[in-house]
C-alpha cells in the first residue's frame, strides 16, 4: 500500500488508480482537487507496463532445445575438436619429421667420419708402413736366410732356457 499522511484521508479505489497509472495523473499545470494523491510516486511498478515485461520474460525464458538442434551442435562441436585434433597431430607430425632429418644429417655425417677412419687405419695399418716405421724407429731389420731357424714342434712348446 501507498505512503498517505497522516492529515490525508483514506484513498479511494479511484485515487489508488490514479497513482499507478500516471497517464491518468493530471498535469501539473491542471487544479486538482486532491493534492495528497498528485505528489506521490508509488515504489511498485506500473500496471500497464506489465504486459510487455511479462512478453519480455517469456522470450528470455529457457526454451528445451529440439532433437535437431542439439545434434546440429554436437556436430559442430565434434567438426571443432576434429579441426583442433588435425592441428595439434600435423604440429606432431612436423615437429618429429625434423627430428628424423636431424637424425639422418647426423647419421650422414658419422658414415662420412667412418670412411675417413677406415681410410686412415688401413693407411697406418699397411705392411710397408709398418717395416718402415720398424726399420726406422726401432732398428729393425728384415733377417737373413742364415739367421732364421726352425724349431721342431716339441721344442716349440717349451721355451729355451
């Protein structure tokens, strides 16, 4: 109920419409013969906007969606994780494709280092090589005929004192 003064008489039905509704409110340059009732705002809301707030609710309400709809979204949202999946597994894919060439290059690499050492060993390991370094180093020499003996089997097993 309205706020009345105390000195205001009770408010009819009429005055009581008067108040909500303020088109029928009277203007302010009109002489009013209740001048309690043209001061006064009420604190509730207006009777004639509610119809069009009640339409406003019912178009903000939740309304159940259809079968088609929802399989139109879950569709939608499946094609999205799809799409991220491809991207995520062709970032993969790329990222170990580099890390195969790495791998190859260095292996390429090591092969090539390979031959190189081969090349070298059978530099150094060559049998003239040897007899040089033997004759030079060391001072070897290759024996004479009349220096070189053969030993029998048995005396072979045994070493001589």
């Amino acid at each position: 109920m309205a706020y009345q003064p105390s000195n205001a008489r009770p408010m009819s039905a009429t005055h009581r419409q008067k108040q909500l509704h303020p088109q029928h409110q009277p203007a302010a340059n009109q002489d009013t013969s209740d001048q309690t009732i043209s001061h006064q705002r009420s604190p509730e809301v207006s009777f004639h906007l509610l119809p069009f707030l009640w339409q406003s609710i019912k178009a903000l309400q939740w309304r159940r969606p259809s079968w088609s709809s929802l399989v139109i979204t879950v569709l939608v949202l499946g094609v999205l994780a799809s799409a991220q999946a491809v991207i995520y597994v062709t970032h993969l894919s790329r990222t170990h494709y580099i890390g195969l060439q790495k791998a190859q290059q260095q292996r390429d690499a090591y092969q090539v280092e390979w031959g190189q050492l081969l090349l070298e060993q059978s530099a150094w390991a060559s049998p003239a090589r040897v007899e040089q370094v033997a004759a030079q180093q060391l001072g070897m020499q290759v024996p004479q005929i009349k220096e070189i003996r053969m030993l029998p089997l048995e005396q072979a097993a045994d070493p001589a004192p």
